[in-house]
C-alpha cells in the first residue's frame, strides 16, 4: 500500500496492505470531492478486496486480486434535503469523467442494492466512450451531463 486514505480507516478494508494504491487514491478522492459539495457525507464500503475461498463474487473478480470496492454515498444537499441515487451516481460519474479517472476505473451502478451503491475496480487504459445527453432534475427542468455510452440512466 503506496496511499495512505484520508477519509477511510484500515478497518474499512479486508486488508488494506494488500489493495491497489491507485484504487484507495480514486476511491479517497471521491469521497473528498463529496465532502466539498454536499454536507453529511459518509461513504460506506460494502466489501473491498476478499480472499478467493469466500466465493462471494464470480471467479476472477477484482475483488480477488485486491482492485476492487462496492461503496455507496450518503449526503444531504445544503438544504437537508438527502441526495437520491440518481443524483449521486451522475455526481461519481461526472468526477471520474472531468478528472479523467474515468479512463483507469471500470465502474458498476447499482440502484438495485438495498442501500443503492457501486462497484469500482481499477482497470487502466480503457479510454471508455463518452455522450452527452439531458436528464430532468427534480425541478423539471432539464439539465446536460455526460455519461458513458453504455451507463443506463434510470
Ligand atoms: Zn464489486
């Protein structure tokens, strides 16, 4: 472990020494690009890298090979008002994209989960494809953002 992360402790993590630097870094920076724009932040690791015999992800997931991490945000707006997972996860896929992280991360969306999150592995040189396109915010209006070109917006 190169990167010391910090808005997250070692207890967060299967075991820390063994995870990819980059990985805490983008996983870190993230959290801290939360915490200048919205209040309450907390970012929750749901699991990080895993030993093979748990058999908890498909065989060759990048969990196993100490490069991957399922998380999801919790904040509020400046209002109080908290931050619904659409939001959040334009928020994630926007950072990524502007500081061109997006290029070294594969990133999964999962709205589904109960606590909606995301899986972030480190998976370099991708040069992944991206399109702008509108969305409606919660005043109706409606608002550009880009998106990857395979990320289903729901
Ligand atoms: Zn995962």
């Amino acid at each position: 472990m190169l990167y010391t992360p910090e808005f997250f402790s070692q207890k967060e993590f299967y075991d820390i020494e063994l995870m990819n630097s980059h990985l805490l870094y983008i996983i870190d920076k993230i959290r801290s690009y939360f915490g200048y724009v919205y209040e309450h932040v907390s970012c929750v690791i749901h699991c990080s890298n895993e030993p093979p015999k748990s058999k908890v992800h498909v065989a060759g997931s990048k969990h196993y090979q100490n490069e991957a991490v399922d998380f999801h945000i919790n904040c509020k707006d400046r209002w109080g008002k908290v931050v619904e997972y659409q939001f959040v996860a334009l928020e994630v896929a926007n950072y990524l994209h502007f500081t061109t992280m997006w290029n070294d991360v594969g990133i999964g969306f999962y709205p589904e989960w109960n606590s909606p999150g995301f899986h972030l592995d480190w998976s370099p040189d991708k040069h992944r494809e991206w399109q702008a396109k509108y969305v409606e915010n919660a005043d109706g209006n409606k608002i550009q953002v880009y998106t990857p070109v395979n990320y289903i917006f729901e």
